[in-house]
C-alpha cells in the first residue's frame, strides 16, 4: 500500500510538471517567425512564412548551403521553388527540427542536405536536449519573457515573414584561396559519429515518410571538405539508398576558380561561385524529371517579381 502511494505522488507529480512545461512552451514560444518574437535563425526559418505547399525542394544544412545555393538563380533556370534553410553551424539535430519545420506547411518533393553538417559532433547531451525541446519549446525558449508580452503569451502562433532571396546568404567579397588543389584520393575515411548517424537514419525516415526524395550534397569548399569526407558520404548515401552530388569532384563542369568565387579564402562561396554551383543544381534538378516549371503559373507569380527584384540587387548590390 505504501509503495501504490508514494507511485501515485510520483505520477501526479510528473503530470503536473508535463502540464506545466507543456503551459509554460505554449506560453513562450515565438507567435511570428520573426526576431522580434524571439524566433531565432529568421532567414532560414522564413519557410514558416511561405504559402502552403509552394515549395518544391528544401535544403537544410550549415552555412555551406546558404552560401553556396541560391533559389532565384534556380527559378530563373527551371521555374522550381527552392527554400535554404541552413543557419550558421547547424547541426544535424537542428538540420532535423528544421525539415520537421518544413513538412508541417509544405510537401518538397526533394530535401537536400549540405554534408558538411554530417561532421559537426552534436553528442548525446544535446541530442536528448533538443528532444526535450521538440515536446517543450520552453527548453528552446526559455528567454521567451523578453521578447513577448503578457497578452501575446496564448495567442495562436501566426507565421508572416519570408526571405525574398529565399534563404540564400549573399555576398560579392572576393578573398581568393591559395588552396586549389584539395581532393586527393584516399581510401580513409572521415568517422561520422553514431549519434549523428542516427539522426541523419531520422531525416532519411522523415523524406521516406513524407514521400520526399533525400539527396546529399557536398558544396564546394577548400577548407572544409576532402576525400575521406567523400568516402564516408559516399558510403553513408549507400546504406540509406540515397544519391549523392559531390561538386568538388566535378569541377571541370561547375569552374569554380577559387581566385574570384570564394567570399573567405576558400571556406564559403562568393555570389559568383554560388551562381555557378546553382546552374549545376539547376541541371541536375531537371534531369530529376520530379518536378514542374512554374513560371508560367499565376500562382507563383510571386517568385516571378521576386527574380526581378533580385536581379536589380545584384546589379546595384544593395543587399
């Protein structure tokens, strides 16, 4: 009888914590996708703010992605609606959270992950921190006080803003790298760690579930990437069943010249660099055959003005 009691206060005690948290997530959690609702990555989290099922193809990945693609270059080529949702290092838990982001007001028929994420450690502590968050926003929000006031505290979440260029990273700096020659062939390879092993099995479960087709891409990139890398991707695509693009090993048909198409010495592209790896992702999305051309459609002549507005700044470079 006195081990039922003490069970019973046990019970009782963790529904009303989960009552709690569940409240006090409620409470705290960014309204708008904006940061003055303290919603944090605004640029990537801007697919919050696109109209329902519009998108055709979702990247999630590190700085390496936003940089390195950009969706207006791609509309321009295809008529396909991409949205980067790369944030500055994310990590694969992150990549995770956002695709979940992404399939709650959408439906890509293709979700494409920048590798280099892969090779961020995430470790248990965070990951099971980052569950934690997924069922409590308050873990993820716990400064919400701050930017939210009292009588906004229960209203119903509303999603306003989005990215005119669509998630991309824009920059014209021009800091040549001196390493041009990088990928030497090796039969090492580059541990992924198991618990980014078992997300990235996660996101591959998600696309399966969502009827998304998941694809790994390797950006070009001097400082981050080699072939040991390439090993382990290559092989991690294997066992998942997934295609795999590594544009460092095709630069004869993308012509990065690493004295004019690198923004950081080799680390990052440039906004010329990125235009070149984005006509090669252009190509390659239409051999995919997966998707339509919407230029034409009049539900998305949205993109149409937003190319023209993106074409004039690039040509003033008021970014």
């Amino acid at each position: 009888m006195l081990y039922f009691k003490r069970f019973s206060q046990i019970l009782v005690f963790f529904i009303g914590l989960t009552v709690v948290l569940r409240g006090l997530s409620l409470a705290f959690m960014p309204k708008n996708n904006v940061e003055d609702s303290g919603m944090e990555a605004v640029r990537a989290n801007g697919i919050l703010g696109e109209k329902a099922n519009t998108i055709d193809v979702v990247v999630i990945g590190d700085s390496e992605s936003f940089c390195s693609i950009s969706p207006m270059e791609i509309w321009n080529k295809t008529g396909y609606t991409v949205y980067v949702c790369g944030s500055n290092s994310q990590p694969v838990n992150y990549s995770l959270k956002m695709l979940k982001r992404a399939f709650t007001n959408q439906k890509p028929k293709i979700v494409i992950l920048e590798t280099n994420t892969i090779f961020r450690n995430v470790g248990l502590k965070n990951t099971v921190l980052a569950s934690l968050g997924e069922t409590f926003s308050i873990f993820d929000y716990n400064d919400g006080w701050k930017k939210i006031g009292i009588k906004d505290m229960f209203k119903k979440a509303s999603y306003t803003y989005t990215d005119d260029k669509k998630g991309y990273g824009y920059s014209s700096v021009i800091r040549p790298s001196k390493k041009t020659e990088y990928m030497f062939p090796t039969e090492e390879r580059e541990k992924i760690a198991s618990t980014n092993y078992h997300l990235i099995e996660k996101i591959k479960d998600i696309c399966d579930d969502n009827g998304a087709k998941l694809i790994f891409l390797s950006t070009p990139s001097t400082i981050n990437w080699n072939y040991s890398r390439h090993n382990s991707v290559k092989d991690l695509s294997e066992n998942l069943g997934c295609e795999y693009i590594d544009m460092n090993l095709i630069n004869d048909e993308i012509k990065i010249d690493w004295t004019k198409d690198t923004r950081d010495k080799g680390d990052h592209l440039n906004h010329t660099g990125a235009v070149k790896a984005s006509e090669y992702l252009s190509r390659y999305l239409e051999e995919s055959k997966l998707l339509s051309d919407h230029r034409n459609d009049n539900n998305y002549k949205s993109w149409n003005e937003l190319y023209k507005r993106y074409l004039k700044q690039m040509e003033g470079k008021h970014l």
